[in-house]
C-alpha cells in the first residue's frame, strides 16, 4: 500500500465546519494557536540540541518532555525532518517513556507534532513511531477522561490530520456515543463533527436527533450546518417529523444570510431525510429558494435542482432559473455536476418555455467530448449522463459505443456485474435498430442483469418476499381483467431494465376475444430479453391482435402536484410503443379508490375501450 500523504482528509468542507466551532464564543474545546505557541514558546537555536544526542536515560518525564520541545523548535526553525536518523535513539526512548508522562504532557507533545516541517509521508521513521505510540497512549486512557478531555485531545488529533488513521478519535467517539444524550449544545455539535469526520456514525444516531430536537433553537444555522454534515455523511436520516420541520422553518427564515456550504448541507440532509408529511415545507422551500439562484455558487444551484428528487417533487420555475444559471456557466461544470444536473432534466420531464433544457440537453454529447480526463476517472458519470440523456430522447451512437465497449465496461466496473445503467443503454440501443452497429452487452450478462436487477413477479401462493402494496395492486388488476375478459392474463418484465413487471393481454379485434400468449416462443422469466410481439404471441401475430401491456403508475413515478410522468416512466411507455405494444396505465390513487369488484370491472371497461377500443 503506497504511503499517506501526512496532512490527509484535509478538504474545505471539513476546516469549515472546524472554523464555525473555533470562531463561536461558546466553550468549544478546541486547540487554539495559543497553546501551540506556549509549545514553541522558547528560544530557537541553530545547533541540534546536545541532550537530544547525548542524552541520559534516567530523565524524569518533566526533562524529557523539554529536550522534545527543544527537538522540535530545532527541526522547526531549521526545517529539519525529525525523520532523521541522528534522532532515532532519542525517539525510541521517548515512545517507551510515554506511559510515564501526565495527561498535560502528552496533550502537549501531540501539539509539538504539529509544529515540525511536514513529513513526506505518515509513515517516515521517528514520525510514525511517535504518532502512533501516542494513538496507543491516548486510547489507554479514554476511560478515566472527562467528555471535554476527550474532544479536546481528538481536536488536537484533527489538526495534526491524523484523526483517521489513528484509533483514538474512533474509540473516543463511541465512548462520547454513550453520553450524547445529556449533551449541552457545543459538545453534541462537536461530537458530530468528529462524525462527519471519520464519515462512521456511533452506535446509537437516534440519539444525536433526539438531544438536537431540544436544544435547536440554541444553535446558530452554522452549528446546524455542522450537524447536517454529520447526519448525512453517515448516511443517518433525520426521522423526527417535528425536527425535520423546525430545519425547514430555521432555513427558509435565513435564506437570505445563509452561507453556500451551510446551505448545501441542510438541502443534502432534508433531501436524504424529507418523506411525503414533509411535501408541503418542501414545496415552500422550492419556492423560498428561487430569489437565491443568482447569490449563490452553481454547486449550491446543483443541491437547490435536486432537493425535490427523491420525493418526486419540482418547482419548475425554480428549475428553470437553475438551468439557465447553468446554461452560462456550464464549462466550468464538472462532469459530476454534470452527471446531476442531467438527472435533474431527465428525472422532472419539464418543457420550459424558454426551452433551455433542449438547448442543454443538445449541448452535452459534445461538450462530453472534450472531458475525457475526467471521464476517465469517474466513468459511472459518463454512463449515468448516457442513460439520462437517452431518456430526453437525445444520443450520440459514438458515445454510445464507447461506453458498451468491453474494455470501457471493465474500466468502468472493474470486478462484478455492470450497474443498472448499462441494463438501460444495452436496452436503448437494441431499440435503435439498424442505426446503432456498436458493441452489446453478452447475452450471459444481460441474463445475469435480468435475475439480479429485476424484482420478482408477484405471486400469493408462492411468493418469495413479502407484497408490497404496489404488487398486490398488479395481482387485483390482473384477477380484475381475466374476470372481465374470461382468460387467463399473464405478469412479464416486457421491459426487463424496468425492475417492475406488468399484466400483458392479447386481444384479436377481428374476433373480438382475448388471445393466449405462446409459452413456447416467450423467454423464460429474468431472462433480460426484450419482450416483444413475436415473442408473445408467436404464430398468432398478426396486425389485427394487439398485446396490451398494462402497467401501474406508482406515486414515485408520477411528478407531484404536475401532469406529467417522470422521465423514466415516460420513456418507459415510449419503448413499450417502440416494440408494437399499447400500453395501458394505470395510476395506483385511481384504483385504490375504487371499492368494489363492480367498480373495478367498469373502470377496466373504459380504459379498455379508451386504449384499445375493446
């Protein structure tokens, strides 16, 4: 394994959180400049200091303390590495007599490290002997130190940028884990930093809500930016209802003040914790937002695009400011706010009337192009901004090519199965016909990808999981239609890259009676294969018998509050059309509103007779 750099998991994001604890008045414990100066607080000299060569090993633990120091402002005015091996003995022997120093001393030498040149690596002789037999030290006396001890000693870990390669500041947070509970404000938000941190949550996340539910409004939006961070960097959803809306209100309130990182971090959070009670203060957030659009960095526009994603929700007006702010700057956008702000346009299916998504959409095959460093190393991105594309119906076949070509899948998934995006690609360019002549996904791998990516069809007798409410709908409606046409109706992924099956009918209008699909020519089940009338209806095919695909509109695939589906269900009725089906949809609120079997077989009766004219 290549050596560390030694100042590591050093980025903006994390010395911002650290600044919003250092610059507040509360008593945060923190290491101030101050103390490390008391460190190098005597005079510097040239010369190597003589008892660091020639030194005695009956030093009580107060002089071998300051022959450190000494040590150390030599290396620091001289920018001598402490890596040197005239210092070898002289370090060995202070790591074995650590154990002996007090508390003071062995928070002070944690600080001296931070006043030496940086080394070349974390693992360069003497440096790596004395940090680490430090982290052993440290994590010795967890137990016996107080809670403001323990933050202390991890800030001080933190800064030496040693917080995730030690054991320390991990075994110290789960002690802190036990306490958080009773917190006073500062030291949860502390406690929280140092989560965010190492990106680990504790054992016990529920608890950080529930001390933050009451002390809330005793936090500054900074401080509840920091504890943002956390909750999402552990990938630990916020599930109060009633702290969830006590953010949204503190938020939209500072909008007009709050900085960009702040804000990113509350949208990041509310985005990963919103469920549908919360629609109604997302929806006002939507609209609080849009006067911000041009105050704040594009990335901060990126986060404002994808709030409403996961809950299906779009302020279109908000949506439109935030691609024309992109349509100006996007060659300074990076392929992954690319990748997202694509997500965006192909998830909320929106026709601006200014068309600036059009214009985007139009715009990225060539600008890709000329990313092909960045493509390089983040290759998902590159086949994610395929597959959203495709669903604006836009395509390059060259790209296109380029990303099913075996030796970009293996870059792109070095080991196992290609994700679910290449399912949609493989399948998007089979649709295309002749026009498209480029590589393919394996038939092995499109069967593998058909098993793993597609759930299971529904069945009450022998069902291999538990039904959900979506999949007791499809078995009612398929029951409800074999009642009313007097068959036997089939469930199929006539779609495989769509994990959801539908009800699949054959009707002849010359007879005027339902057809039976041929068992004989259609694959077997999660085969991956495209299903299309050949192979349902085999021999039968004819022009005057339709295959009707009946499918379920879920509330996840229709926009809220909009008329309008989601990209991907649009795209999804299209291909279904593409490969000479009829689809039928039916939206899940419509039939659960039905009560009655009766009720139900007229409804069929009319969107039947409307689709098919049956």
């Amino acid at each position: 394994m290549p050596a560390l750099p030694a100042k590591v998991f050093v980025d903006f994001e994390n010395q911002y959180a650290h600044n919003v604890l250092s610059d507040s008045l509360k008593p945060y414990q923190i290491v101030r400049p101050s103390d490390c100066l008391k460190v190098a607080s005597t005079d510097t000299h040239s010369d190597t200091p003589p008892r660091v060569l020639h030194f005695s090993k009956n030093e009580q633990p107060a002089e071998l303390y300051a022959d450190f120091q000494s040590l150390v402002q030599y290396c620091a005015h001289t920018c001598v590495q402490i890596s040197e091996d005239r210092f070898r003995q002289f370090i060995a022997y202070y790591c074995e007599e650590l154990h002996k120093f007090s508390d003071e001393q062995l928070l002070g030498t944690l600080l001296c490290l931070q006043q030496l040149p940086t080394p070349a690596s974390t693992k360069v002789a003497n440096y790596m002997e004395l940090w680490n037999i430090l982290d052993i030290e440290c994590c010795r006396r967890i137990e016996r130190w107080s809670t403001a001890q323990l933050l202390l000693v991890s800030d001080a870990w933190y800064q030496l940028g040693l917080a995730r390669i030690g054991e320390f500041v991990w075994l110290a947070l789960r002690r802190l884990g036990r306490k958080v509970r009773k917190m006073p404000p500062e030291q949860l938000v502390q406690s929280m930093f140092l989560c965010n941190l190492l990106r680990r949550p504790v054992f016990e996340m529920f608890d950080f809500e529930a001390n933050l539910e009451q002390c809330v409004q005793q936090m500054t939006l900074k401080e509840l930016g920091v504890m943002a961070m956390g909750f999402f960097k552990t990938q630990t959803p916020i599930r109060s209802p009633q702290l969830l809306q006590k953010l949204y209100t503190r938020l939209i309130a500072q909008l007009d003040s709050v900085e960009d990182i702040t804000l990113v971090s509350m949208l990041k959070v509310l985005r990963y914790s919103s469920k549908l009670p919360q629609v109604a203060a997302l929806n006002q957030l939507l609209v609080a937002l849009q006067p911000q659009v041009e105050r704040v960095s594009l990335l901060t526009c990126l986060h404002m695009a994808l709030l409403g994603c996961e809950l299906q929700t779009c302020n279109d007006e908000l949506v439109e400011c935030i691609l024309l702010r992109f349509e100006r700057e996007l060659d300074a956008a990076r392929l992954k706010d690319l990748e997202r702000i694509c997500l965006v346009i192909a998830l909320f299916n929106m026709n601006t009337a200014s068309g600036v998504e059009r214009r985007l959409v139009y715009r990225f095959p060539e600008l890709l192009r000329g990313r092909i460093d960045e493509i390089l190393r983040y290759p998902r991105c590159y086949t994610n901004c395929l597959q959203f594309l495709s669903m604006r119906g836009v395509y390059d076949v060259e790209q296109l090519g380029v990303a099913l070509e075996p030796r970009f899948l293996r870059h792109t998934y070095r080991s196992g199965l290609p994700g679910r995006e290449y399912f949609h690609l493989d399948s998007f360019v089979q649709l295309l016909g002749s026009e498209y002549e480029g590589p393919r996904l394996t038939e092995r791998q499109r069967q593998q990808m058909g098993k793993l990516y597609t759930q299971y069809i529904p069945d009450r007798t022998h069902s291999r999981s538990k039904l959900n409410s979506t999949d007791r709908v499809l078995l009612e409606i398929r029951d409800a239609v074999g009642s009313l046409l007097r068959t036997t109706v089939s469930l199929k992924h006539v779609l495989p890259h769509y994990d959801r099956c539908d009800v699949i009918v054959g009707y002849d209008r010359q007879q005027q009676r339902p057809v039976s699909l041929n068992a004989s020519t259609c694959p077997e089940d999660y085969s991956g294969t495209l299903l299309s009338r050949q192979h349902l209806l085999g021999s039968k095919e004819a022009p005057h018998i339709d295959t009707l695909i009946i499918t379920v509109a879920g509330w996840n695939n229709v926009i809220r509050e909009k008329e309008r589906y989601t990209g991907q269900f649009a795209m999804k009725l299209k291909q279904l059309q593409q490969l000479g089906h009829k689809p039928i949809v039916i939206h899940w609120h419509e039939w659960r509103e039905l009560e009655t079997s009766a009720d139900r077989q007229n409804f069929l009766k009319r969107r039947l007779r409307q689709v098919a004219k049956i």
